[in-house]
C-alpha cells in the first residue's frame, strides 16, 4: 500500500467502532511494554506492547526487535493509548528470507 502512517475507524465485532493505527518506519526505542516508530516523513509515535502483541506473525518476540530496524506495525487505539496488535520486523524478515533464496 506504501502508506508511511496513518489511522482509519472499523466496525467492532458485537458493535460499536474501533480505531486503527497503522505505521511504518524506524524503530526509534524498544522495551518489552513499548515500541517508538519514526516515519520518513518525521512522524513518531510510541505504542504500548504487551503478551497480545504479534512480532513477526508470532515467530519472535518483541526482544528480537532492535532499534533502527524497519517495522510495520498496526495498532488498536483505546483512548489515549495505542496498542501495538502486529508488528512486522522488516529488517529481521528480509534476512530470513534471504538465507531460502537460491544462491
């Protein structure tokens, strides 16, 4: 889709509205209940992790995220916070992507 960040309502199941929060970019901090992202454009944000949150469609944990690696993250906001639901490691995944190619 190429969208650097960016944030959308969906209808929640059994009613009501949910909001979303997409972005990708630089990991800019990483701790095991938090994630700071920074786009190309500038935009950060920080994002609450916890054991709900999917790294890397469940395959590592949050400890294999490092700071300056590129992510795609989507987030449930609830008020004030924004909940990182998954995140992709692009820079982790393109390695183990690399090791399968041929040679």
């Amino acid at each position: 889709m190429g969208a650097l960040h960016g944030e959308f309502v969906i209808p929640n199941r059994g009613g009501g509205y949910r909001t979303i929060d997409v972005q990708t970019g630089q990991v800019t901090a990483v701790s095991p209940t938090s994630i700071g992202v920074k786009s190309d454009d500038g935009f950060t944000k920080t994002y609450a992790v916890d054991e709900n949150t999917v790294v890397d469609a469940g395959r590592d944990g949050i400890a294999n995220v490092k700071v300056g690696h590129t992510v795609h993250l989507v987030a449930v906001v609830e008020g004030s916070t924004a909940h990182a639901m998954d995140i992709d490691d692009t820079t982790n995944l393109g390695a183990i992507r690399q090791h399968w190619q041929p040679r």
